[in-house]
C-alpha cells in the first residue's frame, strides 16, 4: 500500500499589505522535498509527523512529495503558489501509481485571485489521482471551510485543540481513515454546516469553558453509530474570502443523510448558544486592574489583535507604552518585531544604553513607535528548539535579536513574525518568564500551552492593531453574508 504526502501550508491574512513570496516559504518554516520530509518531521507534533506515525503503525509506504510551510501573513503571490504547486503536483505524477494521498493543509489558505487556496490544491491531486484514490485532509481549528474541499476530498479531520496541541493526532487519525478506505472497510461520506458567525478567540480554548463543552459534544457524537469523525472549525475572520466563518464538518460511514444530520444537529446547536461565543472587547488598562484585583502573578495579557501568528505586524506599541506610563517593573513583552533595534542592539553590544524609536513601523495602525532609553540585556542570532507542547522536537529562529530593559519593562526585540508558542527563546537569552510580574504576548492562545501553567491569571485584551477583534471594523468585499457579531448584533438573542 502506498499512500503519497504533500502540502502547501499557509494561513492568510488580507488585511495586511505584505505579500507572502516563495522567499518566505523557502526561508521560514522552508520547503522540505522527497525523503528529507520522513527525517525532518519524524517524531514531531505536526500533520506530517502524524503521517509518519501512522505508516509505521498500519504498515503502509509514506510517499513523499513536498512539503512548504510559510508563516501566517498577506496574501500569497500567484506565480510563486503556482511554482510551489506545481512542483507538487509533478512529483505526484512521477510517484504514481498510488493508492491514497494525506495533505498537510491549513484551511486558510488564500492566493492572488485564488479565494479557497487549500480547495485548489485538493483539486489539483484530485484531478492527478482521480476519482477512487481517497484523499484525507487534517486541517487547523481556524480553517475557513468551504463546500468545494467537501465534495473533492474523501475525509477533513480537523484539530480539537487550542492551543493546538494534537497536530500530530490528527495526521495519524486521517491516516487510519485512509488506509481502512483503502482496505474496504469503510467508505467515509462528508458534509458541511456552515454557520454565519466569527467566533471570538477568548472564547475558544478548547480545555475550557465554554468551548470545552463544544468539544464534548463533539466527541459524543463521534462516538454514535456510524460516524468516523466530527469537525468544528471556528474559522479565520482577518481572510476577505466568501466562505469565511466557521463550520461543523460530519464523516460518516457511507451515510450521506446521517452526515448532513449530524453536521446540522452540531452547528444548529452552536448557532442556538452563539452568545456564549462572543466576548467583548476589554482594553489593556482594564485588564491589568482585574488582574491586580486578584493579585496572583504574572498577570498575562494576550495581544491578540497583533498576533503575529495571524499575519499581523507584530509591532503595535499600545501595551508597551501602557506599561511604560503606569511604570511596571517586572514586566516583559514577547515579541516586538522590530529589525532595526534588533540590529541597533546587536551593534551596541551588552551592557551599553541605546536611544530606540521601538516598534510602530509597519502601519499607523499599528500605533506610534515608543521612543525610550534602552539597556542592552542580551543579544542572540535567533536560533533555539522548541519546547513544546505545540512544534516540540522542531527548531526555529527569530533572526538577530535582543533582550532590552527600559526601566522595569523587559522587551524582547526580534527580526521574525514569530508568537511566543513556549518559553524556550526567552530562555535562551536569560529570560525566566516565572520570574516576571506582567508578561504581554502577541499571541492570541497558543502561548497558554506552555505559559498557563505559571499564570496568575490571563486576560485577552484589544489594543490597538490590524487584527483587532472588533470585527465590524475589518473591511470586507467578497463576503457574501451577513455574521454574528457584526451584521447580526450580540443582543439578537
């Protein structure tokens, strides 16, 4: 049995101005070819590295085709996504025959006059394999899903976590599918519930409530009669795309009728609690006080309207210049992406004091820079290994970087869009996290995998950035209906 691997991973944001190049793909998370794929994600939590896991398990030969990944940023320029899937798509046709294929996909994926980039791909190996050869899809909790990708792939699994914590999991769980598909054994059948509501991030980790009791229910349902798998996807407002929001997505056995039932059953039961999905916005300020009315450390604020690992800048300067004015001490800020003091710091060297316009560069939005005196704590060329859960066994690097002081306030400057996924870079310079009083992080939940365990207590907060959660204030041209909370009021219970 052989089933061949692939994919094209990026998750797109189209209210930001910058492009995503082949440059990115072969320069950030790169583009892994041929057998280097088994070696390079081999034991690790990512879609591919659950492929590997199941090939082992159930015995099959893993073919592998190519493997790029971007980080999350504008929109993909055409003739470098066209390049990328091509290259895919000629090494499927030099594998074949095959008798299945699993693709690390993301589901937000959008290119330059291409609104469902993850639907092209799909179709692009459907169109090579034909018909009979499965397809298995695992995608990201924040997939925009659209009925094309039902009606050419065989199965979608998607995550059950945010953090996403089961990469891994699922690959392998969309592996066991395919291969009984192959045997004969089943013969999965899908369909999708879409529903008209962005969902608001706060509202969305999964090991609590509210979202934990989506997710029970999403297990008790996979565990009737007949049903292979369940998916909900909360979906990727900050993507101009007509099919964005979320979905419920159902596999049955062979069962058209039960998966439309089932995905209707799920989402209309979502629709009907939809206020339990929404969370206001709550200011910096505001936040920091609830977190001293409690007055257990470190107070963790997640920026998630400048979360880099959305496609944002990653500059914004609201949280820094609050917490410079309200003078915190203990304090520190992961990341502020900003190159030019990174290098700044890194020419001045440690121990020396440098004048810094910190941050505020890439949009006006994004707020003004912070001008301030520095101290050069440490510096770092980037590189460090992940300590997971989320990316473990994977290494990364946030290019020529530098720890500042400024006053009680701890900054660390780096040249990559990279969100804080664990502590291991802020150890590498020095950094004990649990030391610190206030941590700010531009990251809207994925940090609480590894930072949650010494939080005092975490609040998402909007401060003022491109991918603020007000979402009536993201501009939209191609959505074709109206959504909760925007057109459709939080009150409309």
């Amino acid at each position: 049995m052989r089933i061949a691997t692939g994919g094209i991973i990026h998750e797109t944001s189209t209210c930001v101005d910058t492009q995503t190049t082949l440059e990115d793909f072969e320069h950030d998370r790169g583009i892994i070819r041929g057998n280097d794929m088994l070696t390079r994600f081999r034991d690790t939590n990512v879609q591919t590295g659950g492929f590997i896991e199941a090939a082992d398990e159930y015995g099959f030969e893993l073919v592998p085709l190519l493997r790029a990944a971007a980080f999350p940023g504008g929109l993909i320029r055409r003739e470098d996504y066209d390049a990328i899937k091509s290259e895919l798509v000629e090494r499927l046709k030099a594998a074949e025959p095959v008798d299945g294929v699993l693709l690390d996909l993301h589901g937000a994926m959008v290119v330059e006059g291409i609104d469902d980039g993850d639907g092209d791909v799909i179709e692009a190996v459907r169109n090579v394999v034909g018909p009979d050869v499965p397809i298995g899809v695992p995608q990201d909790l924040h997939g925009n899903h659209t009925r094309k990708r039902v009606e050419l792939a065989d199965v979608i699994v998607g995550y059950d976590t945010f953090p996403h914590i089961d990469m891994a999991e699922r690959g392998k769980e969309a592996g066991e599918i395919i291969v009984r598909t192959i045997r004969g054994e089943i013969r999965p059948t899908m369909a999708i519930h879409q529903l008209p509501m962005f969902w608001s991030t706060a509202c969305q980790v999964t090991a609590k409530l509210p979202m934990s009791d989506v997710i029970d229910r999403l297990h008790e349902m996979e565990r009737r009669e007949g049903v292979l798998s369940m998916t909900v996807a909360t979906g990727f407002p900050w993507a101009d795309v007509p099919e964005v929001g979320s979905s419920v997505i159902a596999v049955t056995d062979d069962n058209q009728d039960l998966a439309q039932q089932l995905a209707d059953e799920l989402g209309g039961w979502i629709w009907g609690n939809r206020h339990r999905w929404y969370a206001p916005p709550v200011s910096v300020r505001d936040a920091l006080a609830q977190g001293e009315q409690q007055g257990k450390y470190p107070i963790l604020l997640a920026d998630h309207a400048d979360n880099t690992g959305g496609g944002s800048p990653g500059d914004s300067t609201e949280m820094l210049q609050i917490f410079l004015d309200m003078g915190l001490t203990d304090a520190l800020l992961l990341y502020m992406v900003d190159p030019e003091v990174a290098r700044q710091a890194h020419e001045a060297g440690v121990g020396h004091r440098i004048q810094v316009s910190l941050g505020g560069k890439s949009s006006p939005v994004q707020g003004p820079p912070v001008n301030a005196e520095a101290e050069v704590v440490a510096i770092s060329d980037g590189a460090f290994a992940y300590d997971g859960p989320m990316f473990a066994g994977l290494t990364g690097s946030m290019g020529t970087s530098a720890w500042l002081r400024i006053g009680g306030v701890n900054v660390v400057v780096v040249c990559s869009r990279e969100q804080p996924f664990d502590r291991a870079f802020a150890r590498s310079l020095g950094i004990d996290c649990s030391n610190m009083r206030y941590i700010g992080l531009k990251s809207a939940a994925h940090f609480r995998a590894a930072f949650e365990p010494i939080a005092g207590s975490i609040y998402n907060i909007d401060a003022a950035a491109i991918h603020t959660h007000d979402f009536s204030k993201l501009p939209y041209k191609k959505r074709t209906r109206q959504v909760f909370p925007v057109e459709i009021p939080p009150d409309s219970l």
